[in-house]
C-alpha cells in the first residue's frame, strides 16, 4: 500500500512540476515577447541574402518579402541601404529577385550578407537623412523626459508622429518630407522603452496601453508652443496609442483627427504573432498568450482600443491591408464599415506591418493630402 501511495504521490509531484515549468516558460515566452528588442525582426520580416548588388541594382534571395512593390529599408548589422521596386526588365534567377538599389547609406552590401525588409527607409535625424531643419526636444512626461524631433513649419495645426512595434522615431521620417511640403509642423515623439527615454517601470511593452500617456504629453507640449490644434500619426502601437488618446485624454477636443497605419486592434492575435516569432514551442503557446495579455495589462474584460466606433468624434483614416502578419485587417474593416461618417480605410495590399507607405508611396501620400487637406 504504501509503494502504491509513493507511486502516486510521484506522479503527482511530477506533474505539479511538469505544469510550474509550463506556466514558468509561457511567463518567459510572455516577456521575452514584450520586451523591446532592437533589430529584431517582426514576424513577416524573413533574412534574405544579397547575392550581388551595384550599378543601381540588387539581386536579393526571392521571396514574398523581397517581391513586394514598393521602397523598403534593408538592414544587417552595420548596414542600411534603400531598394526600389523589383525591375521588371532585370535577368531574376529562379532564386533571385533584382530590385533597383537607391541608396548604401551606411556599410556594405557584399555578397553573402544577410539583411531585413524594413519599412525604416532612413536613418539618422530629420537634417542628416532629409535636410530638414529641427530641433531636439524635450518633452516632459510621468516617467521622465521624452525625446522629440519637431520639425517647423508654418501652420498652426501640427503632426504628432508616432512610431510602432520593432521601430524608433526614424521610421516615421517617411512622411515628414510630404508634411513639410504642406507646411504642417511635425513633432516626432519617442517614448517610454525608446533609447534616450525613461524604462517603463516593468521595462515591458503594454502595446499602447500605458504608453498613450506619453503620446498625452506630446499633445500638451504641442499646445504648450504655438499648436491651435493637433493631428495624431500612429503606426502600429503607435495608432493604437492615437486611439487611446482620443478615448482617454482631457485634451481630446485638441485632437483634429487621426491617421491610423496598420492599427493593432486585436491584442490577442497580435500577442500570439509575437509569441509565436520568439519560436516559443507550441504546447506552451497558449499559457504564453495568457501571461502575456496579463503581464500587459490586458484582460479579457479590458476593452481593446476602436472596440466603440460611437465614441470617436474626429475624422479617421486607416492605412491597412489583407497581408499584414501581426496586425490582422478585419477589425479595421469593422471599426469603417460603423462609421462611415468618419472612418475612411485606404487598402493596401502586398504590404507588411507598418509598410504600407513603403507599398506605394505614391498612393499612401495621395490618400493623406485628400484626408488632411480640410484639416489644416
């Protein structure tokens, strides 16, 4: 009797163990996931391999990356180059895409290195990579100082730009030459967990969830210095945190509008494409999932951002698209088709998340002057 109790017992000590290590590794998988990482790609983001580059032309590894249309960043250690489109007169291998190459902007493309599909098309700061004047700023914020680029420019209604998941404030550099040409001042924010700002207290990201405060705090800033009004430009978290500001913020009759590029609207679907990325083993996924939701902050009973179109009361427009791996679409699709009134959703297709400038520039800046315009 007693060999049958141990026996049991055993079993029993070792699935309470088997199950604490389970519940351990989704906590690691969890924070690992929310935890910035620089360079890291997104999923949807694979390596490629330059075969050959030069003459203002590259040969990348093909993919469904790399035959994207449009103008990407590409990104190894200690490089970054600009592409173009795929040529289509070009001589493409059964393995190679050849696109144009616009620009080595730092190190070297040799053959053999492997690189990243970026939206992130420059780097450095508004003067270096675009010849735009600025300034460094500095704006206050509950954790500490936040840094800012503003760009001026003669309007009163200013551009606060907000950057996504697996960026920094140099990816919303793509828009700012189009804003200066319409004369719009651009405050480009970087916020809690960004390299020169404060650590969140956790040192995890919440997927806009806490962070929209700081966006709280560009917003007084900007009418703090000579804004009448603003426009909130969010990519990612970064829209997510635009439509927290409206919901949430005591300045919100400030708010002239929103531009939403691929907002992150399903936090759940979002989670489990981090997760998932971090090649977290499957059996362990769904506890992953759930102690990601709970290290954020976000419960079930925890409305996600745009889960009421009635409560917005400024005009909207989406930039989002049916390819997007971390962000799905539909929810945009949803939060249009309610309010009509006010929500306008530009579809892009071909694009990854927070690419869709990159897919067509052309078409995205298009779209924005159309929505800005009555604006200004």
């Amino acid at each position: 009797m007693r060999t049958v109790t141990a026996a049991a017992a055993a079993v029993t000590t070792t699935l309470i163990g088997a199950g604490a290590a389970a519940v351990a590794a989704g906590r690691y998988a969890a924070d690992v996931a929310l935890r910035p990482r620089p360079g890291v790609p997104l999923p949807g983001g694979p390596r490629l391999s330059v075969h050959s580059a030069g003459d203002g032309r590259i040969a990348l590894t093909r993919s469904l990356a790399s035959l994207r249309p449009g103008t990407y960043g590409l990104a190894a250690p200690g490089v970054h180059a600009v592409v173009g489109p795929v040529l289509p007169d070009a001589e493409h291998g059964p393995d190679t895409v050849v696109r144009r190459l616009l620009a080595v902007t730092h190190g070297s493309l040799a053959p053999g290195t492997r690189v990243t599909l970026t939206p992130q098309v420059h780097i450095g700061d508004p003067r270096t990579a675009l010849g735009l004047d600025h300034a460094d700023v500095d704006i206050p914020g509950e954790l500490g100082a936040l840094p800012a680029w503003f760009v001026p420019a003669a309007r009163d209604t200013w551009v606060i730009t907000v950057h996504g998941l697996g960026s920094g404030r140099e990816h919303p550099m793509v828009v700012m030459p189009f804003l200066h040409r319409h004369r719009l001042p651009v405050l480009d924010l970087g916020y809690r967990g960004d390299l020169g700002a404060p650590e969140p207290p956790d040192g995890l990201g919440h997927l806009g969830e806490s962070e929209w405060r700081d966006l709280d705090a560009a917003i007084r800033y900007a009418l703090r210095y000579g804004a009448r009004r603003v426009i909130l430009h969010g990519w990612s978290t970064g829209a997510t945190m635009a439509l927290r500001a409206v919901e949430r913020s005591a300045l919100a009759d400030r708010i002239a509008g929103l531009v939403l590029d691929s907002p992150v609207l399903d936090w759940h679907t979002t989670l489990r494409a981090l997760v998932a990325a971090r090649r977290t083993p499957a059996p362990v996924l769904p506890l992953a999932v759930r102690a990601a939701e709970g290290r954020a902050g976000l419960r079930a009973d925890h409305l996600p951002p745009g889960a009421d179109p009635g409560a917005l009361r400024v005009p909207v427009l989406i930039f989002h698209g049916p390819d997007d791996a971390l962000a799905p679409w539909e929810p945009s699709r949803r939060l249009a088709a309610a309010r009509p009134d006010l929500v306008t959703l530009h579809t892009v297709r071909q694009a990854g998340h927070g690419a869709m400038w990159n897919a067509d520039p052309a078409g995205y800046e298009e779209a924005l002057r159309r929505f800005l315009t009555p604006l200004m």
